[in-house]
C-alpha cells in the first residue's frame, strides 16, 4: 500500500521492487500488537536518509517520524 499523502521521492521503492521485498518482511507474531506503520514507509525513510546522508532529524515532514525510521 503506496502513501499518498506525501511527495514521491527518487529514493522510493517501486512496485516492483516492494512485490520482491514484501514476502521477504517477517509477519507480525501471532498474537502480538497488529504492526502500527506502513514497512515499506519505513523503508523508503531509510533509503532516502542512506542516500542523501542526512541526520535522522532532518527527514523531511512529510516521511513517518525520524523516531519510526
């Protein structure tokens, strides 16, 4: 599930891209908390942040919280 309410970066996982990594993402544990935060979000934030060698605090806003990435 893409974020829409945020620009698209460069850095961004593709379609296609996410199709390969998704099954690679461990499930949540059966009977643990439901997952809060969109993985491939987090991603895209790590990305973006490795790429553009930037601090943690200076993701841009509209990314999850620098905490979450």
């Amino acid at each position: 599930m893409k974020n829409m309410t945020r620009l698209s970066y460069d850095t961004d996982l593709t379609d296609d891209q996410w199709k390969i990594l998704e099954p690679l993402i461990l499930l949540a544990k059966i009977g643990g908390r439901n997952r809060s935060l969109d993985i491939r979000e987090v991603l895209n934030g790590i990305f973006y942040l490795v790429t553009n060698g930037i601090k943690w605090r200076a993701m841009p806003h509209d990314f999850l919280k620098w905490q979450s990435v």
